[in-house]
C-alpha cells in the first residue's frame, strides 16, 4: 500500500462506429476501472492512470480523448477499494464529460483469491457547440446557441480475482439511462465481460492475455490483445477488435 505506481499511456486508436456510447481504448486492459467498478483497487495498491487519445491528429476537429483513473485500496483489512474517473470526449460539435466515484468491497477467500462488488455514482453532461458548417444558414432545426444537458450516471459490477495472476468481471454502465433530449441523446445500458490471466514462462517472462465482450443490447462487440512482460519492466503485444483494427503496442 505504500507503494505508488503512475502509469501514463498516449493511446491512439479508432473509436468504431457502432451505437456504443462509451469510449473504446485499444488497450482497454489499463482502463477496466471506468466500466466496472468492482476493479476498484484490484492492483491493492494507488495507481494512478491518465490516458488521452487524438484520432485523425491534424484533420480539422479530429476527436479526442481525455481520462483519468485514481484506483486505491483502504481499510484495516485492506478490504475497501476506491476509484474515481474523469474523462472527456470532443467528437465535433459534441463534447462528452463524465465524473464517477466508484466504492467496492473484496472478501478474501481461502486460496488467495477475491470477490469484489462495486458501485459507481457519478454525472454524465453532453454539449453541443454552434460552429456548424452550414448548407442552408436559415434552417430553423439548426440550433443558434450552445446546448448542453446533464443526469446521474450509475454503474454496478462484481469481479473475482486473484492478484497477480487472473481476473473475472462482470458489469454494467448507464443504468439510470437518462434521457438528455435537448442535445439529441438517449443514454442506454452497456454491458461488459472481461477476464484476463497473467502466465510466467520463467523467472524472467510472464505473459498477460486478455478479452473483453461488450453490448449495448444492440450491437456487439470483441477485444482481445495479449502481451509480453519482460522482467516486469518491458513489455510489447497485439492487440485485436474483431471484424475493426489491429495494433501493436509496447511500454515501460
């Protein structure tokens, strides 16, 4: 616990167009904690993690990304995880800014192992500029001045673990679905299933695969990736959106 780690990842990958509201981030597996909230302290440590991401650098309103994690583990027990999340997305006119706080609790079992439950509460705001490119200036459907709405964002999800070597989550986001119709938007539920496992070759190599299912109940859609830590210090992997992209990574 008094160990620190800050982890800073420049991300660029594509946001693919289907309906899913959430942002999606090539290497989601430093990002679990903004889809459910039971991660929550899963690393038993504060780990801080800021990431931002710019699609299409150098195109006029080319969308970005901005997010930050703070994840911390409390209680005598060591039994109380803490999250919060912040992030922005400028897509165009739109501007998408979240806020969640994110409590969970994990009960130790015999083997070692984890079951974590958590909630997140937190505000979903959307706005909309007025630099519109026009085709016709006097169509009264075009909004003359900035719009912006607001409602409660509210998250459950559960997660088994076992530090250092597998993780198991189940959760959900938007459940309170609101309805923000002056800026054209109907939040709805995402679901997502993630799972990941961390196997040592030797002393020296562990390998970290990973997937994630995610659904908004309308579309569907897979990420896998999969990577290798070399003296847990270095490491490089791939990673795949089924039927979208495929990126190579590495860090330090």
């Amino acid at each position: 616990m008094k160990r620190i780690l800050i982890s800073v990842f420049f991300v660029t990958c594509s946001l693919v167009g289907f309906a899913q509201q959430d942002p999606q981030f090539t290497m989601w597996q430093f990002d679990r904690l903004s889809v459910n909230p039971a991660m929550s302290g899963i690393d038993r440590m504060h780990c801080i993690t800021a990431i931002h991401r710019d699609q299409w650098d150098g195109l006029a309103k080319d969308p970005k990304t901005y997010l930050f994690n703070y994840s911390g583990m409390f209680g005598e027990k060591q039994n109380i995880g803490f999250g919060s999340t912040v992030y922005s997305e400028v897509l165009g006119q739109q501007q998408n800014t979240v806020i969640r706080f994110s409590p969970s609790y994990h009960l130790a079992l015999s083997d070692g192992s984890f079951f974590a439950a958590g909630a997140s509460i937190g505000f979903y705001q959307a706005k909309l500029g007025t630099n519109w490119v026009f085709i016709d200036a006097g169509d009264p459907t075009i909004p003359s001045n900035t719009r912006s709405q607001g409602g409660a964002d509210i998250g459950l999800g559960v997660n088994f673990y076992k530090p250092g070597k597998y993780y198991v989550g189940l959760s959900s986001t938007h459940l309170a679905g609101p309805n923000l119709d002056d800026v054209g938007i109907q939040m709805v539920r995402h679901y997502y299933v993630m799972g990941g496992y961390e196997a040592s070759v030797n002393s020296d190599i562990t390998v970290r695969p990973n997937v994630m299912f995610k659904t908004d109940a309308t579309s569907r859609q897979i990420d896998l990736n999969a990577d290798v830590l070399f003296k847990k210090m270095v490491w490089g992997g791939l990673a795949y959106r089924l039927g979208d992209a495929i990126a190579p990574y590495v860090g330090f």
